[in-house]
C-alpha cells in the first residue's frame, strides 16, 4: 500500500557494539563501510530519455519483470519465518508458478526475526534454507527479489488474545524496547494499527530516532543492529548462492510498508526525507560492503502514498535516485477496500499507475509495482477479479482500452511488479495466533484474517489457480530488442470467479482498422510496438504465450512477417519458457533491420472463431502498418 532537492550522502552501516556469531558459533564481524567486489547482475536499471529508468538484461533487452510474492507464510511461525516449509514444497511452487502463470519474478520474504534471533547470532541455519529455496526459482529462470518483510513492526509487540498480530522484529528488540501493552480500540482493518496503536507506533519511531537498547548482549541502536545483521545476510546469501542464481537476484528491498511511527515531522514528505531516505542509502551502503553493489535497492515510499487516501509522501523531496535504486511501490485500492461500492473497470486503475511511472520518472530510475491485489473472500470480494484485471491493464498501459488504439503513446512505460501473493498453504494452515494454542489458524492466509492467495494446494501436493487463468497467465513483453513504445492486452477475464460473470472486451480497434477488428473480435490478443536502437541486442524480442494461446493455433501479424501457427524457428517462432515443463514464449527476430525502424506485433489467440485466412491476415497487416506510420511517425520503415 516539486519540492526542494536535498543532497544526501551515502553513510557507511555503523557497527555493532557487540560480536554476532552465526548459528554455528563462528563469529561474524561488524559492517564496515567499505565496498568489496561485486556479484553480477542478470538484470539492470538503465537510464531512458523521458521514462527515467527501465530494466534491461545482459543482452541488453528492455525486460518486464512480472510475477508473485512467496508469500505471506513468511509470515508464520508454522513455516518457520519462511516462504516454505521445506524445499520440495518450492520446488512444487516454482514449477506451478512457472507452468501455469508464465510468471518470470517473485518477491521472496524473509524476516528479521529469522535472520537474527538473538542480538549476538545470526541464524546462517535460516539463511541456508533461504538458499535452498531461493534457487528453486533461479533454477528455473526466475528473476528474485529479496525483501526485508515487517507488517506492525513485530508479532512480539502483540498480546496472545489480541485480535492482530506482526512480524518482522525479533523478540529480543521487542523485550529491550519496553512498550507498553498494545491495543488499536475498535480497529476494523488491521493496517489502523499503524496509526492507534500506541507500542506499534512507539516502536516503529524508535527505529527511525535509531534508539539505544539494552540487551543482554550490549547496548546497539536498533537501526544500527538491522543494518549489521542486514550486512551479514547479504554477504552470507552472496556466497552460498552459486554463481548463476545470485545473477539472477534484482536487488534488496530493505523494509516493507514503511510508516512514521508518529516522529516529529509535519509531513510525510518531511519525514520521508529525515528519516526514510538515510536508512536507505545506509543500507545502499550494506548492500555494497556485502557484494551487492551490482543491484539495486528497491526502496518504497511511506506507505500511505497512492492509496486514495492519507495520500503522502511518495519521496518528493528526494534527489534523483539513478541506476542504484528502484521507485517501488505498493498499490491497493484504499477506497475500493472501505467505502467505495462500485465495481472496476475499463481504465480504472490508469491514473494510480500512471502516479508510479511518473515518480519513478522524476527520480531517474525505473518504477516497480512489488505489491497489488485484493482479498479473495469476505464482503466486497466479487468485484475482485475485474479490480484485478484492471490493475494488470494500467500496468500493461496507464491509459483506458477505449483510448488505447488513437493515443497509445499515453499509456507509458510497461510496468514491472509483483501480485500479492502466492501462497500454496491456503486454507492448509495450522498457526497459533500470537502463540495461543485457543487460537488457531487455518483459514485463508492464516495472518489477520487476510485472503489474498491466487493458489491453492490439494491433497495430492497439484497446485491449482483460484482466478480466472486468463487474468494471471497473460501475454506480456518479457523481453523487448529495443525500446517499448507501446504495449496493450485484451484478456476476456471474466468479472467473477470460476468462469461465472460477464465478458466484455475493454480494448477495441477504432472503425478504421475492419480487419483487425474482425480478427481480434471475441479472441485474447495483444500489441507489442518497439524501436530498434542504434545498436542491436543480442537476442529476440520476447513474449510470454498464455496456455489459451497454444502455437497451432495463434496468429502474428507484425512488419517482421504475418502467419497463422507458429513454427520452431524462423523470424517468428515459439520456445518454451525456461524452466518450464508446458509455458511457451513467442520470438520475434527483427534482424538486419535499419536503427530506428519501429516494429509492431499483433499476437492473436486464434483457437477459437471463425477461421483465419490468409487473405484476412493480409489486410489486418496492411491496417496495422498503416497505423504503426500514422501513429510513430517517419522514422518507421517497412
């Protein structure tokens, strides 16, 4: 969930005043601000003109990252601070993930609490299992991002009969801190926390003021110990990755959700800039003494921001943030959760999206989207799927379907981001609330009464979708040869659940384009429209093939060539996911074309309708080019 610059330096991770040692008993020595060689990155913000930032990978393709957090079970103490419980469980996970999603990023928790259960150890235990996990999804081509996960600061500040509990610091923080006994009075949601409960409150401040504790280790300074800790995972996770999966890491978000706490400040952009931004280049800094100065930290504004309402923050006062950091940001509909009864639609979701290109534009970097969803039961839970599919429109294109076709160069960078959430434990819980044994969890999410999972697990260990298929396994732009110009999809998710409610198609071709309204009409499709630079990347164009789009049956139109079917090579062509036992991916090779030539591709699931011919695919080529020059301009070339 265009004020002053200020300059901020990059301040070195303090040390601790105290020795950690590892779950084994070696000892683990302090941060020091020093830069030691860094791991590789398989993906990287670059800078473009007008957009800030985008990804690229190593072949120097423009990349959308897109995906699933693994998962709120981090969450619970039944998994042990953990996506999973147990490898072959991630294992199952990722391949499902893969297969039926066609998903190339996750968002992998892990916990403080996890990572140092004592203020003189670090679990290296826990780590090692994080690994195990972790490569489970690089096996698999899987690009991770980590995050440092809190929600309520700590599950330790909560009482065994409370309505709520946390997560994220570790107990021993909690005990030194002293807070009093929480309570949020007649709270209805449990994010109220963040701003009644007075121990959530107070020591989410201490954290920021960097507060002195007294441990039975030595007194530390909270954020001084985070980030110590925060040093030491990092260099452990670089070293026992092999090579090829820590490539595969994005990059580090440090702290999930964060909110002020009550400091002194007069604003969210004033506490953003007094306290927000110094722990994130202090830990910009961890990342580099660790060896991951290749990466990006992804770092989120106060969480208040773009949520419709307490609308604050959103890093306004800061420099441009450039190539070494992310604009992340979270998106749930505020409104649409409390007050607002009405249902999505066509461009709902445009102008909230649109906020985080236009950020992110504002601080050089390229924008992601590692939270967006909504609850899967309980009131107001029908019109889920259709907020849904509106929130993938506006980061597909932040701007309506109806506008798309005359004016496609409004809808923006393709947006990056991962769904909360995927979690294979759904309704298959077994977590005592706050540790009370009369209080145990099952349902759901198992966590504060939420239900966000888009998965489920049977008895046999298959995992299944609880959405609409066509709403999550979408084509997308995973890999684009050139600069993204345009890019829209037309999914046909249905507006509820189990193939029930309405179909109706948001992106409509205008009056002037007949053939290709009449090929697309009732049928998925989607168009990808991108530059070739002035120097070529090494490798295709790439789409992900939703399963409704099968080879045999999908038709291409694009400048590159224009067929019904797609075969196994040639400029054209369709492989399989990596990783993947089912997924495809369409190549589109636009070799030994002039730089600046603008390229456009219309993929089309043909399964279904009257039959393609090859005279309907023909004039459908002749409207699209027509459109691409009228639209882009002179510089395309046929």
């Amino acid at each position: 969930m265009g004020a002053s610059r200020a300059v901020f330096t990059f301040l070195g991770a303090a040390g601790l005043a105290l020795a950690l040692t590892t779950s084994a008993g070696a000892a683990v020595p302090a941060a020091a601000p020093t830069t030691t060689t860094s791991g590789g990155a398989a993906v990287a913000v670059t800078p473009r003109p007008a957009l800030g930032g985008v990804f690229r990978d190593e072949r120097g393709r423009e990349v959308v990252l897109r995906g699933f957090n693994v998962s709120g079970s981090t969450k619970l103490y039944e998994n042990n601070l953990l996506p999973f419980r147990s490898r072959a469980d991630a294992a199952v996970s990722a391949q499902a993930m893969r297969d039926l999603t066609g998903a190339n990023t996750i968002r992998f928790l892990i916990a403080w609490e996890g990572v140092q259960p004592a203020p003189d150890r670090i679990d290296t235990g826990y780590l090692d299992r994080a690994v195990e996990q972790i490569r489970e999804f690089t096996d698999r081509g899987f690009y991770v991002l980590l995050d440092y996960h809190q929600d309520l600061y700590s599950a330790h500040l909560f009482h065994r009969d409370s309505w709520y509990t946390g997560d994220g610091a570790p107990a021993w923080v909690i005990r030194a801190g002293g807070y009093p006994r929480e309570s949020c009075g007649i709270c209805f949601l449990w994010g109220q926390n963040m701003m009644n409960n007075a121990a959530v409150r107070q020591a989410m401040a201490d954290f920021w003021r960097n507060r002195a504790l007294r441990t039975e280790a030595g007194t530390v300074g909270v954020q001084d110990a985070f980030l110590t800790q925060a040093t030491a995972a990092m260099r452990h996770l670089a070293q026992r990755l092999p090579a090829a999966s820590f490539r595969n890491i994005v990059g580090f978000d440090p702290f999930n959700e964060p909110f002020d706490g009550g400091v002194e400040s007069r604003s969210g952009a004033e506490w953003e800039r007094t306290y927000l931004l110094p722990f994130y280049q202090r830990f910009r800094a961890a990342m580099d003494t660790a060896g991951w100065a290749a990466k990006p930290a992804f770092v989120e504004p106060l969480v208040f921001w773009n949520t419709g309402f307490f609308e604050q923050g959103g890093l306004p006062d800061a420099p441009p943030l450039g190539e070494r950091f992310v604009f992340n940001s979270h998106y749930y509909d505020g409104a649409r959760i409390t007050l607002d009864p009405s249902p999505a639609t066509d461009g709902t979701y445009a102008a909230a999206m649109n906020r985080i290109r236009n950020r992110a534009g504002d601080l050089a970097t390229a924008p992601f989207v590692s939270e967006f969803g909504n609850k899967l039961s309980g009131h107001g839970s029908d019109r889920t799927p259709w907020m849904l599919r509106a929130m993938y429109q506006g980061m597909d294109a932040g701007v309506a379907g109806a506008r798309w076709w005359t004016d496609p160069r409004a809808g923006g960078a393709v947006l990056s981001g991962t769904q909360w959430q995927w979690d294979i434990y759904h309704d298959r819980h077994h977590e005592l609330m706050n540790g009370n044994p009369d209080r145990v969890q099952t349902d759901g999410d198992a966590w504060n009464d939420e239900d966000h999972s888009v998965v489920k697990m049977d008895d046999a260990g298959t995992v299944t979708l609880r959405l609409d298929r066509r709403l999550l396994d979408r084509l997308y732009p995973s890999a684009v040869a050139g600069d993204t110009l345009a890019f829209a999809y037309e999914d046909l998710a249905r507006s509820g659940y189990g193939g029930a409610g309405q179909q109706r198609a948001w992106l409509t071709p205008p009056a002037t384009m007949p053939a290709v309204s009449a090929l697309v009409a009732g049928r998925q499709y989607g168009v990808l429209v991108w530059r070739q630079p002035a120097t070529r990347p090494a490798g295709p164009t790439e789409l992900h093939l939703p399963a409704s789009f099968p080879a045999a049956g999908t038709a291409v139109v694009s400048d590159v060539a224009t067929l019904h079917g797609i075969p196994a090579a040639g400029p054209v062509s369709v492989a399989r996911e990596v990783g993947a036992r089912s997924a495809q991916r369409l190549l589109v090779d636009a070799a030994d074309t002039p730089a600046g030539t603008v390229h456009v591709a219309l993929v089309v699931g043909a399964t279904s309708g009257a039959p393609v011919t090859a005279e309907q695919l023909a004039a459908a080529r002749s409207e699209l080019l027509r459109w691409r020059d009228a639209t882009f301009g002179p510089t395309a070339r046929r």
